[in-house]
C-alpha cells in the first residue's frame, strides 16, 4: 500500500490506518468525537510508527504543516489522556485548526455604544472561499462592499498551487489581490491586506534559509536571509497599483491579540466608511 508520498506501507500500519478511518467514517463529524481509548492507542502506534517517522520531513515540505501540529504530535504520544474523554486542547491547537472556507460564509456583528448601552452599529461580513474554483462566486457580494481584507500567506514564497503546480502561491495572490483592486464593482470599497503567518515566514526564511527566489520566479527578490528586507520586498508587491491601500498588517494567526487587532480595524473601517450605518466587509483568503 502506498499513499501520496510514495512511501510503501507495511500491513500493520495499514491495519492501524484502516481502523482510524472507519472511526472517522462512523463518528460522522470526526472534529466533534471524543477518542476512546483504544483509538487513542492506535493513533499513537501511527505515529510512532517507523515509517511515519520517517515520512514526516517530506510530509512537512509538501504538506505545508505547521509547527504545532509536531507539537500536538508529541502530546499526544506523551500524554495517554490526550483527545480522550474530558481533555481540552490548548489555546494553540485551537487557534491552529484550519478549516477551508467552501461558498460564502455571512456573519453578522454589532458594536455597542456603552454610554446608551445600546447597539451602536452593525457590520456584515462576508467569509469567501480563496481557491481558484471558488472565485467565481465573489461577484454576488461585491455589490455595496465598503472594505475588503485581503489575506495572503507569507510563507508560501515557495510553493505552488493545488489547482496548478506550475503556479507559483505568491504570484498567484498578487495577481488576485491587483485584480480586485481594479474591480469596478469594488471602485469605493476601501483595502487591507493582512499578511499571515509572520512566524512560519520567519522560521522558514530565517532558521531554514529557504530564500525568497527558491522557486525562480522572483530574481529581484533580496539574495540574503534579513527578515525585514524580504518583508518589505513582499509588501512591496503587493503595494505595487495605482489604488491606494488602507493598511497592510502583518500576523501571525496563531496571535490572538494580532487577530483581536484585525477585527477592530475593520470595524474602524467599515464605521468610518458608513458614518454608522449599516456597514458590509467581504473577505477574501488566499491562504491563512
């Protein structure tokens, strides 16, 4: 048996693999099931697995696989009562779960005037699915937009898309991000680009030396590894347009407070857009 790393898998691993998912196939929403203890006992006979071992530093490179997730890993296999029954997962795993945005995602928030104790304003958010196939449904919310986040990934420099590995992540962003901006639907909507994942960018770019033009495409890119020279490099990128952007924050999404600060800015934005009226955000993802 083999799996997408091309890695040969032995029958008692498979036997183990195999027992995972029909657990998951039962469970139904595997996200909200408890383990028992006899899952967790196979989970952990995965991973500590030798084949799996090896397998994880390839894995890390085509996965994109955060560094948390090898520090769940390693709770998990050092803690018998991880997952299972009343366990609760720390702050990090929380922030780190990552759910794909599939359609459009409406939300609804109200700010409160605490002087009247009464709702002072309402904004409507727009979550919109950042993949290729996805794309084509933004239309229908660019109507009577006052802002837009942008969000884009810092760390994947040197990665391509799933829908086309010949394309490169951050091109394909920059290219999206500019097409927005010249997007007459959205001609008096007000922009802010959020640049995600500042700790794996670092960690990556920094600590793993991976440079800025590892995929070729980027010969103007800074040759060295400085952190703040390659982040400029990146804004500049994206700053690159005759439209003018709001703000451009830089994050890491595993920050709480850095995500708070988000929020607040765009309620700013969008109360500052509306003088207080009902006020609508859409944001669009490319890779948080």
């Amino acid at each position: 048996m083999q799996n997408k790393l091309a890695v040969e898998i032995p029958d008692d691993l498979a036997s183990d693999i195999a027992k995972l998912g029909k657990a998951r196939s039962t469970a139904g929403d595997f996200q909200q099931t408890s383990l028992t203890l006899p899952l967790h006992q196979t989970l952990v006979r995965v991973v500590k697995h030798t084949t799996i071992q090896r397998s994880l530093p390839s894995a890390r490179s085509l996965l994109d696989l955060p560094d948390c997730f090898y520090r769940s890993l390693e709770r998990l296999v050092k803690d018998p009562d991880w997952g299972v029954h009343d366990w609760l997962p720390h702050d990090e795993e929380i922030l780190a779960q990552h759910i794909r945005t599939s359609g459009i995602v409406r939300s609804c928030f109200e700010t409160m005037d605490l002087e009247q104790a009464l709702p002072a304003e309402r904004v409507v958010m727009y979550d919109t699915g950042g993949q290729r196939c996805e794309r084509r449904k933004w239309q229908h919310v660019f109507e009577a937009v006052d802002a837009v986040f942008f969000f884009a990934s810092l760390a994947e420099y040197d990665r391509t898309l799933y829908e086309d590995p010949t394309q490169n992540r951050l091109e394909e962003s920059v290219s999206l991000f500019q097409e927005l901006l010249a997007n007459d639907k959205l001609a008096k909507a007000k922009f802010t680009l959020v640049l995600t994942k500042r700790d794996e960018f670092y960690e990556k770019l920094v600590n793993q030396r991976i440079p800025l033009n590892a995929s070729g495409r980027f010969p103007d890119a800074p040759e060295g590894f400085d952190y703040e020279a390659s982040l400029n490099w990146i804004k500049s990128r994206f700053e690159s347009s005759a439209k003018p952007v709001v703000a451009i924050n830089v994050i890491s999404c595993l920050s709480q407070v850095e995500v708070c600060e988000v929020f607040e800015s765009a309620r700013e934005l969008c109360s500052s857009s509306s003088g207080g009226a009902n006020t609508t955000s859409t944001t669009t993802t490319g890779n948080l």
